[in-house]
C-alpha cells in the first residue's frame, strides 16, 4: 500500500517556523505537541543567533532554547513572548527535541541534552509551563526519549535510544529500547524494543518519535529511521547524506514490549519543498501525535531541521497500515 494514499499533509505546512517567532529564532523544528486543559500546546526547538549566510560563512556557533505555542485548532498557533525552557550552565550546553505527554493530569517534557561529557536524555514535569521540576536524567549517550501516556502495570513506560558507539565499532547502527519507573525518577527494567535491522527501510540508527497513542487495537507508535544515501542531500553545510523518515508500530497494550505490527514502509517520505531543503534536506521527524474523537490523527513533525510541519490521518487506516 502506498503511505501516500492515507496520510495528507497540511496545505498550509509548515505550521510553525521562525517568522511566528517573536525573539531570536532561525530553526523552528523538532516539536512535542499535546492537548493540555483544553488547548493545544507546542514546545518547540528554537536554533538561534546564526542564518544560512553566516553559517555558509563559517560561523557554526549557534543556541538553542525551548519555545512555546498555544492553538485552539491544532493548526494555527500562537507563539508566547518568551521561550519556556532554557537548559545551561556549565556542564550542560542545551536541552532540544522536546517530547510532551499527558499522564494523570500533568505534563512530562522529555528532551535531549548535550552537556561536555555526552548526549543525556531529560524528562520534566510541568503543570503551566513555567515551572518545570527535573525529575531524571540518563548517563550518556541516550535521548530521543518518549512516555506512555498511562501508568502500565503500575508503572510509567517509556521508549528511549541509547547510543552504544563502543560495541559497534564506531557505526551508527543504533536501536529502540523501552524501560519502566515506580516514579518517573528511578529507571530499569531495560529492554530492546526494535532492532534497526527489522526496519526495511533503514540502514543506519532508528529511534523513538512522538510518544504513544492508545487506540482499542494497541499503542500507535510513531518512531524515526535513517537511511544513509550516496547522493549528498541539500545542507546548509557539506557532506550530508542522510534521509530521516517517520515510520510507525503498533504495540500491545498490556505488554508494549510486544510489537503486534509494523508498517513496512516509510509513513512519511520527504518529498516537499520544505522537507527537502532547509538546514538538512529530506528530514522528517515526528514528536507529536494526537488522536482526535472524529478518529482524525494529527502527526506533528520537524522537516528539514527547519520548519514544523503537520499531516493527517484516520486512526483505522493508520493500524490497517500497521497490521498489513
Ligand atoms: C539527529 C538530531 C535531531 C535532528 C536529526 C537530523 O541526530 O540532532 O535533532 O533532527 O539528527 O539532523
């Protein structure tokens, strides 16, 4: 079945980018979105105090914050003053690619880290995006961090992709685990989840995406894979030669370390202006989905490492992929 049948992609993409941003800003991508008391919310990734001339240039320096937008149709979204999140000090150089999920009624956050001693996975906890508590952080390298949206078994769950460089020789050849915590602090429980081996359209690392949807048939799980080409792809910098593809999985909602199905292709192939060209061409990366009462799934995703974008879907032709 061809992805391209079920899945549309929003006529009025990219719905967030550095334009709808009221400070510094240049890259707007990467984004976790929820429902959260009543209103959409987006915490995105905001790359800044750089543009594609003075990085051509040479001047590579650049930050990055959190930034925050609020929509009352999942579409059109207002930008807040202030970015929300701003990870720094001396160890830690930034917190990006924020995950947001919904359990018992507070939002979690988890986010990437980079800190002078390795790659951290984050996870915060946050009832008005202000305040957030750090609850946890990974020992290097980990990220890509996602949470089921409910306590399993009594537990919080979540996927996450740890990066074992050392036993494979050096290659990017990295896969999706899952663990579990009593309290959202104390992880273990550590399992493989996806080999990247099992994924027929990558031939480099996979990952987590956006966290977990429960449907009657199993948690749909969106995740991201790389296929690592000979052609350079466009970059704003040389020598780029990955595509990034949103994938998806079905799992078992008793036991998600049980995979029920998995969709043999890509669910989202870069193939527009905005996905192919940008900071990196022909990446796409999903970090938000949201089931809707009419069935409707709304999959956020970064494109380009540039703009943030969003596709639709039904939820029955979603699984129907998965189960195929
Ligand atoms: C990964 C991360 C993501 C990014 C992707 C493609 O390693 O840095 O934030 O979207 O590469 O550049």
């Amino acid at each position: 079945m061809n992805s391209t049948i079920t899945l549309e992609k929003c006529s009025s993409n990219p719905v967030l980018s550095k334009t709808d941003v009221p400070y510094s800003a240049e890259l707007i991508f990467n984004a976790g979105v929820t429902k959260f008391q009543g209103k959409y919310v987006m915490v995105f990734r905001n790359d800044y105090g750089f543009d594609e001339e003075s990085f051509r240039a040479g001047q590579t320096a650049h930050q990055t914050n959190i930034g925050i937008a609020y929509s009352d149709d999942g579409i059109k979204w207002e930008v807040s003053p202030k970015p929300c999140f701003d990870l720094k000090d001396e160890e830690i150089v930034r917190g990006y690619d924020p995950r947001l999920t919904v359990i018992d009624g507070k939002c979690y956050m988890c986010f990437a880290v980079d800190t002078h001693h390795g790659v951290r996975g984050g996870i915060a906890v946050t009832e008005d995006f202000e305040n957030f508590e750090v609850l946890h952080m990974t020992v290097p390298d980990n990220r890509n961090m996602v949470l089921f949206p409910e306590k399993i078994n009594g537990e919080f769950v979540r996927l996450e992709r740890p990066f074992p460089v050392y036993s494979r020789h050096g290659n990017e050849d990295f896969d999706i685990w899952m663990s579990s915590s009593p309290d959202c602090r104390y992880w273990g429980n550590h399992k493989l989840l996806l080999g990247r081996e099992n994924v027929p359209f990558a031939n480099s690392k996979i990952g987590p995406a956006a966290p977990p949807v429960k449907t009657d048939k199993g948690w749909l799980t969106a995740f991201h894979a790389v296929k690592a080409v000979e052609r350079e792809l466009y970059a704003w910098h040389a020598n780029w030669h990955k595509i990034y593809y949103g994938g998806l999985m079905l799992l078992d909602l008793e036991d998600p370390s049980k995979i029920i199905g998995m969709h043999k292709e890509p669910l989202l192939v870069p193939d527009q202006p905005y996905e192919t060209k940008g900071f990196r061409g022909e990446v796409i990366f999903p970090g938000g989905m949201i089931l809707e009462d009419s069935g409707e799934v709304k999959i956020y995703y970064g494109a380009a490492d540039t703009v943030e974008c969003l596709a639709t879907a039904h939820v029955d032709d979603l699984i129907k992929m998965c189960l195929e």
